[in-house]
C-alpha cells in the first residue's frame, strides 16, 4: 500500500509541475505597509524663552 501511495504522490507531483511554472503573483494579495511620518511637536513658549 505504501509503494502505491508514494508512486500516487511522486505522480501527482509531476503532473501537477507545468501548473506550478506559472508562478501565481501573490504581491498583489499582500500590499506594502507603509507607516505615516510622525506629527511634528508643537513649539512652546514658558517663562524660560522658546522651548522645543
């Protein structure tokens, strides 16, 4: 039964091998994260002068 099943796979496989050479694009799935730029700290003014 086991030589069946292994001969079934290896089958299968090759068979299936001409299907695999065309390579489905799967970037289009799967989009780049891009993360946004952080907000700029506002500037203060205290009792000391400008203050970043």
């Amino acid at each position: 039964m086991k030589p069946t099943l292994t001969a079934l796979a290896i089958g299968l496989t090759l068979a299936a091998a001409p299907a695999a050479a065309f390579n489905v694009d799967m970037s289009s799935l799967f989009p780049t994260l891009t993360y946004p730029e952080p907000a700029p700290q506002p500037v203060t003014q205290g009792p000391a002068g400008m203050d970043r």
